[in-house]
C-alpha cells in the first residue's frame, strides 16, 4: 500500500524549504510490528532529527540515523495506545531547532 501526500496545511508549507512536497513512499510498518518513520531532507540543510512526543512523560527523543544526503529514519516499537501522536524537531546546520508535523504522515492535518 502507497500513499502520497502533497501538504496544503500552513504548517508544512512554513517548512517547505526542509521537506519534500510532492513523494510516494510505503507505509513504515514493518514485518514484526515496528515502524520506520522517514524524514526527507532535499536541500540537505538537517543536523539532526528527533521525535518529540509525550507519551512517557520528560525523556530524551529518539535521534534519527541519516541514510543518506536526503534520507533520514528512525525504526522504533509503537507503545501500546489508540493514537500516537509526534512531531519531527529538526536542527539544522546554524543550530537553528524546527519543530514540524511529519509530512510524510497521512494522518496529520
């Protein structure tokens, strides 16, 4: 199953210069129930990507590995809720920190 996302909320257009508005990728779930988010990077601007979310209350995200120039991803285990909810925080090469929704993410708005 593939979806593809062009963003039309104001959110992800602010951030248009760090994502990639127009991709068709896989759904990230993998074959023993984890979940590999992507962030793509185009412009190679990230240092650095995190997961931000609070379900386990005060914690240190999860960093991204980069793949490649424009690839960044994270494999991890869903906790056991109905919902999960995140955002990306990217810094960039100026130490410059961005939190974003995921547009790759065809459950945000």
């Amino acid at each position: 199953m593939h979806f593809s996302i062009k963003p039309s909320h104001p959110a992800l257009q602010a951030t248009s210069a760090l994502i990639s508005t127009d991709i068709s990728l896989p759904l990230p779930i993998n074959p023993d129930g984890s979940v590999t988010i992507t962030h793509l990077d185009p412009l190679s601007r990230a240092k650095s990507v995190k997961l931000r979310h609070w379900l386990l209350g005060k914690r240190t995200p999860p960093s991204f590995t980069q793949v490649d120039d424009v690839r960044w991803e994270l494999r991890f285990t869903l906790p056991p809720v109905h919902r999960f909810e995140y955002q990306l925080e990217i810094t960039l090469g100026d130490d410059s920190t961005h939190t974003v929704i995921d547009p790759l993410n065809p459950f945000s708005f």
